[in-house]
C-alpha cells in the first residue's frame, strides 16, 4: 500500500521539534538556546515556541543555568521497556487537553492491516462521545475520520477498502457513489481539514486532520452535536493546531 504524503503544517513542526530533541540529547550536560539555534538552524521564534512546546509535554527540561536537557517524558517514551504503555498514557493526556480546549469529543484513530480503527479517544459529559451505531470499520465513506484516512492512502489503496466495504447510506447526506466519494478524496487538500455534515448520523458534524507517522496512517478527529455547528472549522483548526505533539509523540 502506497501513501498519499502531503506535508501538513503539524508535520513539519514535529520534524523540527525531532531536530530540536535530537541535538538536546547529543549534548547530555546540556545545550542553550543559543546553541540550540545554531546547530538546528531554525529561526529564533520559531525555536522559541517549539522550547515551549517541549517544556509543556516534558521532552526537555530547562536548568538553573538555562540549559536544556532532555525530559522524564522524552526518557519514558525512548524506554524499551513499558514504551507502549508510556505512549498510550501520554497520547491520552494530550486527548485530553485537546478535548478541553477545542470543546468536543476527540479521537485518535489509525489505518491498521486494512481497516479503520479508533485507538483511543477522550469525551467528557459536555463533549460526548457519537454513538457509534454503524461500526466505523464500515462507514469510512460516511464519516470525517474515515475519509481523512483514506485520503491518505494511494488510489488503489481507496479502490481496494471501498471494494471491501459496500458504501450504505446512513443519512440523506451519505454519499453512496464510489466514484463521487474518490473524485472528493482525491481533491481533498491534506492541509484542509476533512468535514462530516450529518453523514454518518443525523444531529451530528465531525472534522478530521491527518496525523502521519512514518508510514503508519493516522487523524486526529473531533465531533460535535448539530447545533454546535457553526462552531465546527474553528474547533478543526484548533485541533490542526493540537496536532503536532501528538505527530511527534508517534514519531519518538
């Protein structure tokens, strides 16, 4: 299965921040800033708000002498041992806060051996969870998530998942025809946020971005009841913006 990549701007600050990571971990009793941006040769602001960004999720930590060294966040992830419960938990975290400031549901789903999968999401009583009364292994065409990740595959690789999952309509909305949706799919911006209008379940609007590790395919993705609606692109770019420290957690 070939990838579709089209670098997004979360992208791109995760593989700064890696560079930022791997110079930090080069230099074990510590780099400055200074250091920091001759060495990466990224710009002052730029680095500046990727430091804040490390800080927060506990990549780097900042000495009394203003050094940056690598963080117990960074240690755990690049541990053998227990790495997979530490990526979990700290993904989960980061739902969490994403789930708070864009003020809905959020799902981390993934593209696994052919089909889709949510691996983890974080819903609250003021942002539940949609019910999912089509199983979402068979309602990609339908819904935001589902179609930010086949938008991510190659042209036969949409062929082969649409052969494999007949495309039911789920409401008035659905879109049925397998040669719509894959004229949609390959117009779809990978910048753009990937919107679901009442697709997939009636009283419901979801908004997905994609987060690409690798070759492993992956979105974040947010839902909100209808009536929060005009809400949707602002919690979508707010989401775009989240995305990053989840892409980079994923790529450690």
């Amino acid at each position: 299965m070939a990838l579709k990549h089209e670098p997004t701007a979360p992208y791109h600050s995760a593989q700064d921040a890696l560079r930022v990571l791997e110079t930090v971990a080069r230099h074990t009793t510590g780099v400055t800033d200074t250091e920091l941006g001759r060495l990466t040769r990224l710009g002052p602001d730029r680095l500046t708000a990727l430091l804040r960004m490390l800080r927060r999720e506990g990549y780097v930590e900042q000495g009394a002498d203003g050094a940056y060294v690598t963080g117990d966040a960074l240690r755990r992830l690049g541990s053998a041992h227990g790495r997979e419960q530490a990526l979990r938990e700290k993904l989960q975290h980061m739902l969490v806060r994403l789930r708070d400031s864009v003020g809905a549901a959020v799902y981390l789903s993934r593209y696994v051996d052919g089909e889709v999968r949510i691996t983890q999401y974080a819903d609250g009583p003021a942002t539940p969870a949609v019910n999912e009364w089509v199983d979402f292994r068979s309602s990609a065409h339908a819904t935001a998530l589902g179609k930010s990740l086949l938008t991510q595959l190659d042209h036969d690789g949409r062929r082969d998942h649409l052969a494999r999952h007949k495309m039911a309509r789920l409401t008035s909305r659905t879109i049925t025809s397998d040669r719509l949706l894959l004229s949609r799919l390959e117009s779809q911006p990978a910048t753009v946020p990937v919107l679901d209008l009442q697709e997939y379940a009636v009283g419901t609007v979801c908004a997905a971005v994609p987060v690409t590790a690798g070759s492993s395919v992956g979105c974040l993705a947010l839902s909100l009841p209808v009536e929060h609606a005009h809400r949707l692109r602002q919690a979508a770019d707010t989401l775009n913006r989240g995305a990053a420290p989840v892409l980079l957690s994923l790529a450690i």
